[in-house]
C-alpha cells in the first residue's frame, strides 16, 4: 500500500460515499462541506486501487484531520493508522502548525489514543454518529 497527497478530490469523494454515505448512512448534506478544495488531501492505493482516504484543513497553529476511511477489503491492515501517521507528517510540513485535532467516532477513539491522541469535552452527535474531539501535539 502507498499513501500520497493527492489534488484528485473526485477520487477522494468517491471513497467517502462508499463508506460515509453507502455504508454508514451519513446524509450527503452532511459529508459534502464545500471545505474539499482549501484541504489537502490523502489518498491510500492497494496497486492502483483506491482504498482509504483522509483530509487536513489548517487555521492557525491547528491542523484538522478529517473524512478518514478505509475501504472494508482493505481494514486490518493498518492502512487506517498508516492514514492517520502520513497525515501528521504532512501537518508537520505546514509553517505554523503545531497541534493536530479531529472528530473521532466514539468507538474508536482507542485507536486514535494508541496514536497519541487524548480526548476532551464530551461526547457529540456529528451527522447522527457519537463522536468526540481529541487532540495531540506535532
């Protein structure tokens, strides 16, 4: 598997309906922002495959990782993290920015405080789905 940072959006979009509209039921109203073309964005291949995607948008000292997601053939192989670590490299490459942020579902903010992340506040609904905020430094 390669990660790359990408400008193809359309593929990017593709991934996240799949799995945020087709398989989690999230509402095209709320997975279509309109906050894609300021991103950078991260595209996962298995060859020439598309399997996983991720998003960062930065304001100020803090870069947002979002829209993360991983084609279920290829879940289990660590490409979910592999997403997540090639993400904060790249924040790590924008003047500035010194913190990485993001909306985890709640059921798997494990996975992301084994990736050095720490949870705060208290549990939200983000598009009908119970999330929390976490956060670490660069």
């Amino acid at each position: 598997m390669r990660i790359v940072v990408t400008r193809d959006i359309p593929a990017c979009q593709r991934l996240r309906r799949i799995v945020f509209i087709e398989e989690q039921g999230v509402s095209e109203a709320d997975e279509v922002d309109g906050l894609d073309g300021s991103a950078i964005h991260l595209l996962a291949f298995d060859g020439d495959h598309p399997v996983g995607t991720a998003r960062m948008l930065v304001k100020g000292v803090t870069g947002k990782i979002g829209r993360v997601c991983v084609l279920p053939e290829a879940r289990g192989t660590g490409l979910g993290a592999a997403l997540i670590l090639a993400a904060l490299e790249e924040l790590r490459r924008v003047p500035g920015v010194r913190e990485a942020y993001l909306g985890s579902q709640s059921h798997a903010t494990g996975f992301y405080e084994k990736l050095g992340f720490a949870v705060e506040g208290e549990e939200f609904l983000d598009a009908g789905i119970p999330h929390r905020h976490m956060r670490r430094a660069l």
